[in-house]
C-alpha cells in the first residue's frame, strides 16, 4: 500500500462542469499535496468528504474526462467501451497539459484506493508497465488488422505478389502521410525472410502511432502520484482491475458481505431487497452500487474489500423504522449504508429503490 501524506488538500469544483473545473484546481496543486487526505469541494454543496464525496468525483469526473466527445480518446475499433489515445487530439493545443491531468486523477485514484469508472484496451495496460505489445493484443482491439496480418505470416506473400515496403501510410484529418517502421523503410521491401519483422514493428507502430507524446504526459502525472515500481508487480490484467476494479456485479458475493442494522438477512425488507437486486440486470445493480458508496466499481477482491471513510466497511442495510413507508430509500456513501423504510412489501420497495437509484445526484449533511 503506498502510505498517504499527513493533512488534507481541498479540490474545489463544479458538478455541472467537473472535467474542467476540476482540471484547474488538480493542476495548481503540488503533486505531493495529492498524496494528503482529498477533500472534494462541489459548489453549492454542503457534504462532509470522509470519502463519499471523493468516490462519487472519481466516478463523475472518470465519466467526462474519458468520454470520446472530447477528443483525447476514442473507442477501439472492436467495441464502444474500451477507450485508446485518439492520434488527433493534438486539434486541442492544450492536449498534453489534459492527458498530464488525467495521468494524475488515474494515479489519486490508485493511491487513495478508488476507482475509475472506465476501461482501456489492454495494450494501453501493457504499454503502462513497459511491456512489449505482441500481435495477439490486436485481436481484441481490432480483428480485421490483426487477420490480415495473420493471413502475411500464413501464407507466401512473394508467391500471391504482394508488393510492401516496411512503411506505411498514416490519415490524419484527411491529410495521409508515409511513416517508415525502421530506418529508410519505405526504401525496404517485405519478403517471406523478413516478414516477421514487419508483423511485429507494424503492430508496435500500430498501439503507439502518434500518441507517444500522449502517453508520455499520461505517464508523468501518474508516475507523479505511483511510481513505477508499484505497479511493475502486476501484470496488465491486473493492473486493469487495480485502476478500474470489477465491472460484473456478483449478487451472491454482495449478500456474503453485507451487514444489517435493526434487522436481519431473514427481516421481509431485507428479503425484498435482495429480490429486488437479483431482478435488476447489471448496469441497474451497478448504479445501485453506486448510489450507496459512491462507485459502480467492486474492489479487485470483492466486496469483503470494500472501504468507507475510515477503513475497510462492508455494505450495510439499515431498517430505520421512524422513515414513513412511502418515503425513498437513503444513502449514506462514506459509510456504504442504505436505510430503507419499512416497506409494506415487495412492489413498494422495488418502485421506492428503483426511483432513488435512478434520481438522486448530490450530497447534503444530515
């Protein structure tokens, strides 16, 4: 575990415009000042951060600062969830200064055992603890390159006349330019004796083709908050789940890992709760999630790792008998405790629940 600074360091921002708001006051600070306990400012707000608050700025700010619109990254070209370096975001002139900020939230987030609400294609992973991209990563991020380049180490491309030089042809904005793989390749043609250097330096040019700045900047804010060696110790896939944590909900490992106060597994709320949980598919117990500790995100080990403002704290379902039966379940996000209302039965709470999961954003004190 990396051990945090003594103190807390304040991080004013807007929920209405939180990528930029937050990218000034994050960029002020001294990167060793991040290391100190956050406390997250949303204007106009007047939540206690003892945690909460800073789990649900990690999930806001993971959803804007990532989101393609912005043009800093874009889908891979297999699906629309995994996220790469876009080649142009140089269109926006500040671009590195952003791709520096984001390495910096990515690396708060590790340090201070949060999570990201957002995931990249593996190679991205890989290049992060500088290990070698290999033609089988390609797969996933794109089929199509990665079957024609199977197809040139299976077959004799001299034999089918295939004419290639260890160069290749790189569009930006329409405009195409000619990027050599190695020196004076656009001068060397590809043959069967030397196709398998051509597979490998293409598929490094393909991960890495105009984003080496890019992923440098990233690189510096993150390594400004956890150094290399932290994460050299894992390999991409975990560290994919340190950054990002568990995307499926595990229902069952949830119900293993949960606590009750004034009630129990067996009290009828508690029952209809559950219920009400397996009904929902996985973005909706997701946001559950969410609504209750502040992430969609579950810890690499489950839920038996979950933190709250002090600590390791398990999910809690209260009973809280004072709240009138036809009032919303609330949330408590430092403390990842929902108290429900005596609910009459199962329809009452499902419409209750489903309502406060779907519709309620902010904090306030109690």
């Amino acid at each position: 575990l990396l051990a945090r600074q003594a103190g807390q360091v304040d991080i004013p921002c807007k929920r209405t415009n939180v990528f930029e708001t937050s990218y000034i006051s994050i960029m002020k600070i001294p990167a060793e000042n991040l290391k100190k306990r956050l406390n997250i400012k949303f204007a106009g707000e007047d939540g206690l951060d003892y945690g909460g608050v800073a789990r649900e700025w990690f999930y806001l700010l993971s959803h804007e600062m990532l989101n393609p619109y912005y043009g800093l990254f874009q889908y891979s070209a297999n699906d629309i969830y995994t996220l790469q370096i876009n080649p142009d975001s140089g269109v926006n002139p500040d671009h590195l200064s952003y791709f520096t900020f984001i390495g910096r939230v990515i690396g708060m987030a590790v340090y201070h055992n949060h999570y990201v609400d957002g995931g990249f294609i593996m190679p991205f992973y890989k290049r992060m603890l500088n290990r070698k991209v290999q033609l089988a990563d390609m797969e996933s991020v794109d089929p199509e390159y990665h079957r024609s380049l199977v197809w040139i180490l299976e077959n004799d491309i001299e034999e089918v006349g295939m004419e290639m030089t260890f160069s290749v042809d790189q569009d930006s904005f329409g405009e195409v330019t000619t990027v050599e793989l190695k020196a004076d390749g656009a001068n060397i043609a590809v043959t069967e004796e030397n196709k398998k250097e051509y597979v490998s330096l293409v598929t490094a040019w393909r991960f890495s083709r105009g984003i080496e700045k890019q992923f440098a900047a990233f690189m510096k804010g993150f390594n400004e908050l956890v150094p290399q060696n932290y994460i050299a110790v894992f390999d991409e896939r975990e560290l994919e789940l340190v950054i990002g944590g568990l995307g499926e909900v595990d229902v069952g490992d949830w119900r293993r890992n949960t606590d009750y106060k004034n009630c129990s597994a067996d009290t009828p709320v508690c029952k209809w709760f559950w219920q009400a949980v397996e009904s929902f598919d996985n973005e909706r117990r997701a946001r559950l999630l969410q609504f209750v500790t502040g992430t969609c995100r579950v810890p690499v080990n489950g839920f038996k790792e979950l933190h709250g403002s002090n600590g390791p704290r398990k999910f809690m379902i209260e009973l809280v008998a004072r709240l009138p039966d036809n009032s919303l379940p609330r949330a408590h996000t430092c403390f990842n405790r929902i108290d429900l209302p005596p609910y009459k039965d199962y329809s009452s709470l499902l419409e209750k629940l489903t309502l406060a999961v779907e519709h309620t954003v902010g904090f306030g004190l109690e």
